[in-house]
C-alpha cells in the first residue's frame, strides 16, 4: 500500500459529488434501523444479517456479468479485496455493538472520526496531499461532531453554557461504547484507503460484492464463536435487517465505494460527517427525538465544513475498469 492509484481515462456518467450526498442520506438511515433491530436481536447477528443480506442482494448484478474476469485479478488485489472485507466486518462489530452502550448521537458522531484516521494517514499510504480547503473543512466538521457528542450534556441557560455528567462520557457502559464507536471510526478510515486503492483497478459491482462477501463471513464466525442464534426472530426483525442491506449498505456504502474511484479517500471520508446531520433529522421525524440546541449548533458547522472542503473541486481521478 505505497504506490499512488492509477489514473486513466474514463469519465463518471453520474457527478461524483452527487454520489456522496446520496451516499450521505442513505447511511444516515442505519441508525434508526439498527435501534429498532436491537430490541430483539444482538448486535452482531444485526451486523452479520445486515452484510448478508447485502452479499445476497448484489451477487445476481456479479454473477451475469464477466464472472471470470473477476478471477484473473492479481495477487495484490485480491489481498487488497480481502483486507478491505475485514476492515468492513470488524468496522460494523465494533460501531453497531457500541449503540449498546452509548447514545445514538455519541456513537455516530465518533464514528464518523474516520476522516482523522484518514487525513492522518493517506499521505503515508496512498501519497495523497491534502489541500488547504479539505483540511480547513475537515478541523471545521470535526469541531461540530465534537459539540454534537456533547449535546446530551451541556445546556445553555441565559447565555451561560452548563454542562454536567461529562466523566459518564469517559465511564463505565458509556466509555466502552465510546471507545468501541472509535474503533469503528478506526476500522471506516482503513476500508476507505483500500478501497480508494484497489477501486482503480476493479470495477464498482465485483468490488463491492467482494468485500461485501468477506465482511459476512468475518462476522458470521463472530456470531458462531459468541454462540448466538442467527435464526429464531420476528419476521420485523428481518425486515430491519434487510433495510440495513438495502439503504444505509447498497445504496449509502456503494455510493461511496463508487466515488472512491474517482476522488480522493480523504475527501470522501469527509463526506461521512453529514451522517450525524441526517441521523439526528431522521430521529427527529421517525423517533420523535427533537433536536437540542447543540445538535442544531455541530450540525451547521459539520455542513458547513463539508462545503467548505468542496470548495476547489477535488481533481477527477480516472482508471481503466476491468
């Protein structure tokens, strides 16, 4: 993982930027689902279910197509493929158990620290520089996620900010939420640099079944070694599951799988800071969680952020599909 991505000489049909904002609404979604799954199912049966119902889903768009292509890749890229897949189960056991233990907002706004990891280190691994607006909007976004994570405990009372039970944050159930959602965040910024990497020379469909297929077996022999059930729940319960595959999954994480193609891994990994924007307007509408003040205050500048990092587009990065 030292060499620069290929570039080559095809155009994206769809606007790249338009892709991320897609990617955005559909995995601001997974919350919500995963919430409603957990009142019946384990975390990470919801984590297996979601990735094989995903795995499931895409394999006909695989299969119909040039299959034995697919086989004649190198090496290096299958390996790339399979470490991705890894990231990706670990990245789902690890965020979606945290939701046991911690708010919605804490999780999903650490989580969404993966842009940290990434602008941290694609310099090293993929020699990506950074531009001066990605970085100004990555400090700025990440400012936000931080005053989203302390909404639940702060409250501002005639001008005068107060904040109370700030060590829960660091304690007990709490902090081992925390920390679990920080290992996601960890686990999102590995995937995003193999994929920005091995997506130049793999086209979006085999790609994503892959590593989609390797994330599912990693997880699935999590839930056999927990000795949890992945049969016996309320149809319901599927049915959340399914919805996991189906939006936040193939829509939200493909979208940003596609993207990766032809931006780069920091800039897209800024991009998953709107989640907590989307995830708190979704609570708002579906749970009937109103928005405080500091959520509506860390939301603006995530946004802001955001706009701020898309500025001076980032340059099209073009390959040869296989």
């Amino acid at each position: 993982m030292t060499s620069k991505p290929a570039i080559s000489n095809d155009h994206p049909v769809f606007p790249p930027l338009a892709g991320l904002f897609l990617g955005i609404l559909a995995v601001s979604t997974a919350s919500i689902f995963i919430r409603f799954a957990q009142a019946e199912v384990p975390s990470l049966v919801i984590a297996a279910g979601r990735m094989g119902f995903a795995t499931l889903l895409i394999s006909p768009f695989v299969f119909l197509g040039k299959t034995k292509r697919n086989l004649q890749w190198g090496r290096q890229t299958w390996s790339l493929i399979i470490l991705a897949g890894v990231f990706l189960g670990f990245h789902f056991a690890t965020w979606i158990t945290s939701l046991e233990y911690t708010s919605v907002a804490s999780s999903v706004v650490l989580v969404t620290t993966a842009p940290l990891w990434v602008a941290l280190l694609a310099p090293i691994f993929l020699k990506e520089r950074l531009t001066r607006y990605v970085l100004i909007g990555l400090a700025i976004s990440l400012a936000g996620s931080v005053i989203v994570s302390l909404s639940g405990n702060c409250s501002l009372t005639s001008g005068t900010v107060t904040c109370s039970g700030l060590g829960a944050f660091f304690q007990g159930q709490h902090f081992l939420g925390n920390l679990l959602a920080l290992a996601g965040a960890f686990l999102s910024g590995g995937y995003l640099m193999v994929g920005r990497k091995v997506r130049s020379r793999v086209n979006l469909t085999s790609y994503a079944f892959f590593v989609y297929l390797i994330a599912s077996i990693v997880l699935f022999v999590m839930v056999m070694i927990s000795g949890q059930s992945l049969t016996g729940y309320s149809l319901p319960a599927y049915g959340w599951m399914l919805a996991l595959a189906l939006v936040p999954q193939l829509v939200g994480h493909t979208s940003f799988n596609w993207a990766l193609k032809y931006l780069p891994a920091a800039f897209v990994s800024i991009a998953l800071l709107g989640e907590p924007v989307g995830s708190v307007i979704l609570a708002y509408l579906f749970l009937h969680e109103k928005p405080v003040l500091f959520e509506i205050i860390g939301g603006i500048l995530i946004l802001v952020g955001i706009g701020i990092s898309t500025l001076r587009k980032p340059q099209v990065q073009e390959d040869n599909p296989l």
